[in-house]
C-alpha cells in the first residue's frame, strides 16, 4: 500500500485504477458532490499530480492501452463516458456513445470497452388526502427520473427535477404530467426546485461552474437570474411564507453545513441555525424553520433563536428529504415492516398517523416531497423500476 503524502489530503478518494504498466495509480478525489478532481500517482516517488478538477461527481475510471487517456464516466450513480488525454487535460472530450454509465474497464489489448449503464425509472406520484382508502396514481413520469416535487400554489402545475434531457435540470408539467417544459439547460447538477408564495417564481440551486450557487426562474419560462449572495456554496433553497426571504444551506454535506437566510433580491445572508443542518423548510405560520440533522428535524426560529430537536419526532431515513410541514404537523418518510409510508406527526399531541402505504420504495434521493395548500393532494417521488446492463464497444481506440 502506497502511503498518500500530505498534499493530497482530500474527503473521499474513490476509484483507484493501475496503469497499464503498472507505474502510475490513477483515482478520484471528492471535496464536495460538485468539486471531484481525477489525480495520478507516480508509484516511484509518491507524486502526485492533479489532472482534472471541477466534475460533478465520477462513477468509474480506467486508463486506455497506451497509457495517454483516462475513460471516466460522470455522476456518482451514473452519467455520460468521457476521455482526457493527459498531455492535453482541458478540455476532456465526450465519448458519442454510453449514458448512465458507471464501472468502466478497457481490455489489455485496448480494442474493446465495457461499462456497466443503469435504467432507473424514477415517477412522481400523488395521491388524493380528502380519501382515507384512496390508491396512489401517476402524475409525472418518463423513461427516466423525476424527483423534488413541488406543487404550484393554485395546485394547478408541478414543478420537479429530471434527468429527461440527459442531464438532470428544472421542468414544470400541468398537475397530471401533461404539458411538461423545460425551465434550465445547464448541463450539471440541478435541483431543488420550491415554488413562491405567490407562484411568479421558482427558486432552485445548481452546480453550473463547479460552484452552488441559487437561482430564480420563471415559470411560464426565461433565462434563470442567479441570487448574488455574499456567502459562497449555497444550495437546498426553500421560502418564507411571505416571499420576502429565500433560507438556503451554505457548506456540504459532511462539511459542518448551517441554514442561512437572504431577501430574494439577494446581497448579505445571515446564519439562523448551528452547523449540521440541512434541507431547511419554514413552518406554514413562519414561526419556525425546521431543518434535518444527522437523521431528525430540528427547528429554529427565523431570527436564530431557539434552536431545538422536535421531540417525539422520529428519525427521517436515507439523506433526511423526505418530510413536509403543513399545518399543526410534518408529513415524512418512515419504514415499517420493510414497507414505505407516509406518516404525519402532530406537533401539539405529539400523536403520528399513517397516512399512505407506498407500493414500491422512494428513490435513495427524494429531494421532497409536498402537500398542496389545500391539504388534498401529496406528491412523493417512487422507484419504479431498476435495472442495469453491461455494454461492450468493439473496436474502440
């Protein structure tokens, strides 16, 4: 085993492959979701040398026969396939070929290229509240993923994020899927999507430059504004209840990240919660704002003060998406009996109810899920299918 030297210090180092003479090491280094670099180790000394930084994530290298190119596919559950040669780094080029790849290998004689390409099959449900036995139906899908779904305040039109397009961005559809449109053409990692108060805007974050950051967007369509925030790496964004203040997450997951507050016109944030929180959403009376940590939902108000964990709420699995506050309580994500459901806690009697038993289980990233104004209608993201295939390239130089 190769000891690393300082300099090479970094939060997740991932998919480590042998050159083909054995002389070098190639692998991947994850600062945060959105700043992977690719770096080589030459075996004889240690050194190390920074070949690539600023992809959204890597799910699997390997080097070509002669040792000139790197192959890595893009996203961490899967991507496109690109090459970089390392004379020339920048730019890398995209391969013609392969999407929702992972695993990559290359065959000694370099004449033929595998990887691992996934078909996930992720829709948006919703189902009616106002009927106790009521059964779950389709309300956005395609062949590919849609999450994070937010209903407009009219309850007329969803807007959600999908990897449709080949990459994953902002769409908005009528509120049975119909007429969907794309909002965002950035080409890396978008999300989050939450409508105004007053339905004009959309707010949402994306990774474009390797850098999170917050945007606004029209609905009915137009060029998305950035938020000019005097703090750097923002992202989660969610409203007030009057549409005055945008609440965002500053830092990464996994980097001490806390819930800071700005006007939506932008310029100088202030911290309202302590390090380690996440996903901060407003109490429907803007007397709070919850947020999740390590798995449970705390709340702060709005000033600061009175940081708190709800109590007799329970822990919220996967990455801590998975909940809703409306009215006197929160809608969330639990398991029981190896089963997917949709609970609601009240927050006075401290009382938990099912509300609805999923059919199949929710995607690992839910993003959110969401009660309309009216209380009627929720919308939750399903794993409806999962598969992967391997793929073979003949003839590949």
């Amino acid at each position: 085993m190769v000891e690393l030297p300082s300099g090479a210090d970094c939060n997740l180092m991932q998919t480590p492959a042998f050159s083909p003479r054995g002389d070098y090491i190639a692998w991947t280094c994850a600062d945060d979701i959105s700043d992977v670099s690719i770096n080589l180790q030459r075996l004889s000394d240690g050194k190390v040398i920074q070949l690539l930084r600023g992809v959204n994530g890597i799910g699997g290298l390997a080097w070509s026969e002669d040792a000139r190119r790197i192959i890595y596919s893009t996203g961490f559950t899967g991507g496109d396939l690109w090459e970089v040669e390392l004379a020339r780094p920048n730019p890398p080029v995209k391969l013609p070929f392969g999407h929702d790849a992972t695993d990559i290998a290359i065959s000694p004689a370099g004449k033929k290229l595998a990887f691992q390409q996934a078909h996930i099959n992720t829709s948006i449900w919703r189902v009616d509240l106002s009927q106790p036995q009521a059964r779950a139906e389709k309300a956005v899908a395609s062949s590919r993923q849609q999450i994070a779904p937010s209903g407009s305040p009219d309850g007329t039109r969803i807007a959600f994020a999908s990897n449709r397009s080949g990459s994953v961005e902002i769409w908005v559809s009528d509120s049975d899927g119909s007429n969907a449109m794309q909002l965002t053409s950035f080409d890396t990692l978008t999300g989050t999507p939450h409508w105004s108060p007053d339905g004009k805007l959309i707010v949402f974050d994306s990774r474009v430059g390797g850098d999170a950051n917050i945007y606004l967007v029209d609905p009915h369509g137009g060029v998305p504004k950035k938020v000019n925030i005097d703090v750097r790496g923002n992202s989660l964004p969610s409203w007030s209840h009057d549409g005055r203040w945008i609440y965002f997450v500053n830092g990464e997951i996994g980097l001490n990240p806390s819930v800071w507050k700005v006007p939506v016109e932008g310029g100088h944030a202030t911290q309202i919660s302590k390090h380690g929180a996440w996903m901060p959403r407003e109490s429907p009376d803007g007397h709070y704002v919850y947020f999740s940590r390590n798995g449970y939902i705390w709340r702060v108000k709005p000033d600061g003060t009175e940081e708190q964990q709800i109590e007799g709420m329970p822990e919220v699995p996967g990455v801590d998406d998975a909940w809703y506050p409306f009215g006197s309580g929160i809608y969330f994500l639990a398991y029981k009996n190896q089963k997917a459901e949709i609970d609601f806690i009240d927050l006075d009697t401290k009382k938990i109810r099912t509300v609805f038993v999923l059919e199949k289980h929710p995607p690992e990233y839910v993003g959110s899920i969401h009660v309309s104004n009216d209380g009627r209608w929720l919308l939750f993201p399903q794993l409806d299918d999962a598969s992967s295939d391997l793929m073979l390239v003949e003839n590949w130089h």
